[in-house]
C-alpha cells in the first residue's frame, strides 16, 4: 500500500493589455506509460472562452489543444491529479539475452523503430573527450546506464535556471551546471553517441519526506515537494524504456510521474503558444509588460501504516 497524494500545479501569464492569443498546446497530462497510478485528472483553462480538443502526438503523448475566442489579459492553466505512490523495484525487468552485455547491436526492425532516438547532433570537444572516456565501458547493460547516468550526476551541478530553452551539451560541460533539463539532454546525447536510444522526458517529480532519517547519505527533502521536472529514458530490448535521472544520478521510481517523451526537448515542453497584440500608434518600442505566475503542491491524502 502506497500514500495516495493530490497534485496542483498553477500556471498564469498576464498581459498589460489585450492580446490575441495564438492556438496553445499543452503537455500536462500523465504519459501513457506512466507507472505511477492516476486515480483522477483534471485540466482547467482561463479564459474560459477557448475550445480544447485532445489529441496524441506521434510519441503517443496526451495533448491538449486550445484555441482561443476572444482578446484577453491573461492565460492560465490548472492541473488537479490524485496519485496512489505505489513504492515499486526500478531495476525489475528482464532484458533480451541479445541486449544483457554492452555493447550490443539494436536489429534491424529495432533500428527503424527507434531511428529518432539515435539521431545525434555533432560532439564539441568535451563531449567527443567524455563519449572516448565512457566508450570503453563493458559489462552488463544496467551497469552501464547506472555508470553513464553517475558519470553525468557527477559533472554536471544542478541549479535551477529560470531561462528557457535547453543548453547543448558542449555548454552544459563548459560551464559545469545547468538544470535538469540540461543534464538531461547532456545524457541523452552521451547514450546517443555510444549505440543507445534515448529520448528527453519531462513529467512531474513528487518527493516526500522519508519516515526516519537514513543514518549516512543523503537527508533528503525536509518537507513534502513537487516539481516539473526532466529525465532520460533508454531504450533497451525486452526491458523497454529505463528511467535514468541525472540531477540524482539514481533510475526514476514511483515519484517521477511523465507528461511528455520526445527525441527532441522543443517537443517535450510543458506549454507553447505565442501571443500579437496591436501596437500602440506613435509609439516604435511598444512591447508588452509581461508577468509570470507559478506554483506547485502536493498534499498527502490517504497514508497507511507501512514498514519502514
């Protein structure tokens, strides 16, 4: 028995005045493969004049897609989730026998399948001098991706960047930090560039207060959190797709809840849209003053007692 928890994430832009909102898509609903059970979900839009169509894209994931009726001042998106934190094993699967040992070959048909998540983009010097220093690596596979995901956790110091868009690789290993989604890309390229499909996922990550305090290592979160949050996924035959999360160097468990998969980062961002306004006559700089409001919490609902 887990703890069941309810989730609210609040977006909202404000605008100084109206302006014509462009058709928005959103990627806030849990992704199909998705281990973690969702009792309920719900999607909330203001303004409230919009029509929301669902959809998937081609990576199977839930989109909703707005289109707005009228000018307006603000945009904001509400998400409501009840979860069951079902504690599960990351490391129970089985893996082909062809694909047990690294390095291994994807077949023919795996190879298709799996052609944009072998696409790589050309290495900058640091990352040509970590793919030779990681190519040696043999052995099992899982040991390998626990090696390749530590190799990133220890060279990348996670910060939180508010700036959008994701650093390439090169600059993420220049300047030593970046956020989750850097390390992230960071790692997907690595796998990438070593013979392993990988793919960028972004999701919610719930992390709750632990019942005792682990008596060496990491004391973890002093109070119950939530966050959006990225990681890499890569693909191994018979096991499927392995969470791998750089930002603690550790598999993804039932805490790391997917929104969205994606060969490219762009794809897998939480919302796009744009937004023209009419500008003011007379005036050659008129910009709009925009604000940005945002917060996350998570709520326990139903905790029963449990071994510890």
């Amino acid at each position: 028995m887990g703890i069941r928890v309810a989730l609210r994430h609040f977006t909202r832009y404000t605008y100084d005045r109206l302006v014509e909102l462009s058709p928005h898509v959103v990627r806030l609903r849990p992704a199909p493969h998705a281990r973690t059970t969702i009792l309920s979900y719900s999607l909330r839009v203001e303004p409230t004049t919009h029509f929301l169509n669902w959809h998937q894209d081609p990576y199977s994931n839930h989109l909703a897609r707005l289109v707005f009726l009228k000018p307006a001042t603000s945009f904001a998106v509400t998400v409501d989730l009840l979860a069951d934190l079902v504690p599960f094993n990351p490391f129970d699967f089985f893996m082909e026998e062809s694909s047990e040992k690294y390095p291994f070959e994807y077949d023919a048909a795996h190879k298709r399948e799996l052609a944009p998540y072998l696409d790589v983009l050309p290495p900058g010097p640091m990352l040509k001098e970590m793919i030779a220093r990681e190519r040696g690596a043999t052995g099992r596979t899982i040991d390998v991706l626990v090696g390749l995901n530590r190799a990133v956790n220890q060279c990348v110091k996670y910060i939180i960047r508010m700036e959008p868009g994701v650093q390439t690789p090169e600059e993420t290993l220049n300047i030593g930090s970046g956020s989750c989604r850097d390390s992230t890309w960071l790692l997907v390229q690595l796998c990438r560039h070593l013979g392993l499909a990988a793919r960028f996922c972004s999701g919610y990550l719930i992390q709750l207060v632990a019942d005792e305090k682990p008596i060496e290592g990491p004391q973890g979160p002093t109070s119950d959190f939530t966050d959006l949050h990225a990681w890499a996924e890569v693909y191994v035959p018979g096991a499927g797709w392995i969470g791998l999360d750089a930002t603690s160097g550790l598999l993804t468990a039932e805490g790391h809840i997917p929104l969205a998969c994606s060969a490219d980062p762009q794809s897998a961002s939480p919302i796009t849209g744009s937004y023209s306004w009419t500008k003011k006559p007379g005036v050659e700089d008129d910009k709009v003053e925009e604000g940005f409001e945002f917060h996350m919490s998570v709520t326990r609902m139903i905790e029963v007692s449990r071994v510890t």
